[in-house]
C-alpha cells in the first residue's frame, strides 16, 4: 500500500502544495472510522484529513490499499449573503470542486455478492489549509494564490464563491505553486464507492435542496459557505428486505432516508437511491451518531434508529408506527426522545 499521491495537510513540499507525486507525512494520517466487509476479510477506513480511506487484510494484518478519493464536482450554495442586498438565501447555483475527507463509513454486499461502501463527506480539514477564495491573492507561481487566469473566470464575490472556504494546499494541477483548482473541503454528499474505491454514486445536492424545497425552516444559511448541511453520520439497515441509509447532517439537524436498494435486487447499480424520508427529533440539533438496531435484535422486534445529538446532550430513538407498508413506518417515523440536563 502506496502513500505517494495521497493528500497531505500542512505540507512539507517546497511550493507548500500537494503534487501528484508527493508522498503524505506518516505522523499526519488521520484515520476516523471502520466498516468491515461482510465476510470479515476486509476492514475500509476513513483518512479524513487525507481525503482517502485505507483498506486493511484482515486476515493478514497488512494494509493492502490507500485509495485516494480524489474531487467531486456539485451544485452548491456557497455564499451566506448572496440573497438581495446581501442577506442570506438559499441559491444552489455554484459549482464546485469538493474533495470528499469522509467521516464515517458503512460496507454492503448487493444481491449478486458485490461488495460496496458508502461513506459521508463532512470534510472536516485541518484550519491551517482553508481560507475563504476571496482573500487568496492572484499572482501567478506564488503559493497560496489563485492563477490569474483562472481568477478571471470566477466571480469571487460575496455572493459568489468568495466566502467559501477553498484549500489553499490542493488544486494546483500544473505544479508551478499557485493554484488552478478552487476545491471545498467534503462534498456536502454522500457517496457509495466500490471495493476498489470507484464512486459509482453521489448524492450531489440532494440535501440542499430537499431542505429549500420541503423544509426551509431548518436551512442554516450561515454555514452555507463552511461545508453546508455537513453530512456526519451514518447508518445502514434492512427494512422488510429493502436496504436503507440514515445519514446525519449536522449542522441542518435532520437524518436524510435513502432507499439504497430495493428487496430482491440483484445489484447495486447506482440508480436505485431514492430519498423517503427526512427525519427530524424536536428540540434535538447536530446529529453526531447513528445505530441502527435490526428488527430481530430489537426487543420490541421493531427495528430502531438511535441518534445522539451532541449540541443538547439528547438521544432520539425512531421507531416503526403499526402502518401496512415499510415506506408507510418511515414516513410517520414514530419518535421518542430521551435527554438529560447538562451538569
């Protein structure tokens, strides 16, 4: 297993920028979270800060694999203040490099023994690499600053990309120091990758946009410029057969449902995704983790959703309402909430 190419954080290289052929400080791999496959041969780890994830042998306790997950390009909002006179609004128009920098992770094998996983892009970047566009200089070869010519091409304003905050270490595609690329930390998304780290799906801007279309009322304008809803957590489960998602945003509060794969399909080919449901705990905000408990192991023999939510010290549980249909129990959602007082 290979660490030349994969991203490093505050660099050591002359130019002070990641180079293709690069090799990432030992000391400075950030490893997050573990998915094992399910046949217990293979654990997948997320590299966060390396924006990559690690693939261990279990059954020779050797690291096999660094995958490098690269850039994902997606409509976001970028900017706080990009509604009329400056003030905030919801305008999904920007398109932008992002590199993923996952937090957690799930693995699923689909129906024909494929072996997948799914990982959440918060991008949670070391500071020191992340300034918002705007402030970053334009001279041509000197690190830190945009390429001219590319400058020309971006409205860097205010209500453009120039409050996003952009890496000022990656993005230099021609390695003379300066820097070709604008690229986000996270991708505000959730991607499923194949075992060799192929992304064969992302959600895109599904949950910006499911926010301003069906619950504005929890749109956090303020981090529109720092990593949007920020996709955190994440947890897979089987319902009557079907394969779902439960993923986390923090800083939008709400755990987004998506159908991954239907009961009795024989592969996973990126099509299937379907949001069914948005969930949210009343009076509970940034979602940190998920389980969920299957209908067997439950001891109401229903299945269980619990989430933590870390900014009131609560635990949610979501649980199934006696309705005929699955798609029926996750739209009521049936809730019951547990918190304790801070101390």
């Amino acid at each position: 297993a290979s660490l030349v190419g994969i991203r490093d954080f505050a660099p050591d290289s002359a130019s002070g920028t990641n180079q293709p052929g690069d090799s990432v400080n030992p000391n400075r791999i950030e490893p997050e979270y573990i998915a094992v496959s399910a046949d217990n041969t293979k654990a997948f780890v997320t590299l966060q800060n390396n924006n990559a994830v690690g693939v261990f042998d279990l059954n020779t306790n050797k690291w096999i694999d660094i995958q490098d997950l690269g850039t994902i390009t997606q409509l976001v909002d970028a900017s706080d203040r990009d509604g009329a006179g400056g003030s905030e609004a919801i305008l999904i128009d920007d398109l932008v490099k992002g590199m993923p920098m996952p937090d957690t992770i799930q693995s699923f094998t689909d129906g024909s023994g494929n072996l997948f996983y799914v990982t959440v892009n918060e991008g949670d970047g070391a500071l020191s690499d992340f300034d918002r566009a705007k402030t970053l200089g334009t001279t041509n070869g000197a690190f830190g600053n945009i390429d001219p010519t590319v400058a020309a091409g971006l409205d860097l304003t205010d209500a453009g990309l120039g409050r996003i905050d952009v890496s000022y270490v990656d993005g230099d595609t021609d390695g003379d120091g300066d820097l070709d690329e604008l690229i986000m930390a996270g991708t505000r998304s959730v991607t499923v990758w194949d075992e060799n780290g192929n992304a064969v799906y992302d959600t895109g801007s599904m949950f910006e946009e499911n926010l301003r279309d069906n619950y504005p009322d929890q749109w956090q304008d303020g981090r529109s410029d720092n990593k949007g809803p920020e996709p955190e957590a994440l947890a897979l489960g089987y319902i009557d057969g079907a394969l779902y998602a439960f993923v986390g945003n923090e800083r939008t509060s709400e755990i987004a449902v998506l159908k991954l794969l239907d009961n009795g399909d024989a592969s996973f080919d990126g099509d299937e995704p379907l949001l069914v449901d948005t969930l949210f705990a009343p009076g509970l905000t940034r979602p940190e983790s998920l389980v969920f408990i299957d209908a067997a192991d439950s001891p109401s023999g229903q299945w269980i959703l619990l989430a933590t939510y870390e900014n009131d010290a609560g635990i949610a549980s979501f649980t199934a309402v006696p309705e005929p249909s699955s798609l029926a129990l996750l739209a009521m959602g049936g809730l019951m909430i547990a918190r304790r007082r801070r101390s």
